[in-house]
C-alpha cells in the first residue's frame, strides 16, 4: 500500500505522538476500523431482526434514526 506524501507526514506525525512505531499504529489503526466495522455490522444486523426487515431495508433513507440505536 503506498501512502501520498502528505499522508506519510501525518501517519509518521500521530504515531510519534503516541509513542509507536508507523508499521504498529497502522496496524492498530487498520484492526480497529475493521472492529468497528464489525460491530457497526452485527448491530445493524440485530436491528433489522428484531424490526423484521432486512439490513438495506433498515439502512434506506429515512428508516434509521439517531434514536433507533
């Protein structure tokens, strides 16, 4: 994967500040999205199964609110 200049600078900047090495917070940054993802994902899933409807159903516009979760 190769990073534009400008993004090498700020991936090389944050992860100084948190005291890793690029190649971990990548890492870490990359399994966290990915986690989130997952979660975000089971959590439709859940809601659509109790609402009776499918995860696109739920996601059309207008369906899910702020409150819904």
């Amino acid at each position: 994967m190769a990073f534009t200049p400008a993004e090498q600078e700020a991936i090389a900047a944050h992860s100084a500040a948190l005291g890793l090495s690029a190649d971990v917070y990548i890492r870490q940054t990359a399994a966290d999205r990915a986690l989130s993802w997952q979660r975000e994902q089971e959590t439709f899933h859940a809601m659509a199964q109790r609402r009776g409807c499918t995860v696109d159903e739920l996601v059309q516009r207008g369906t899910l609110t702020d409150n819904s979760l």
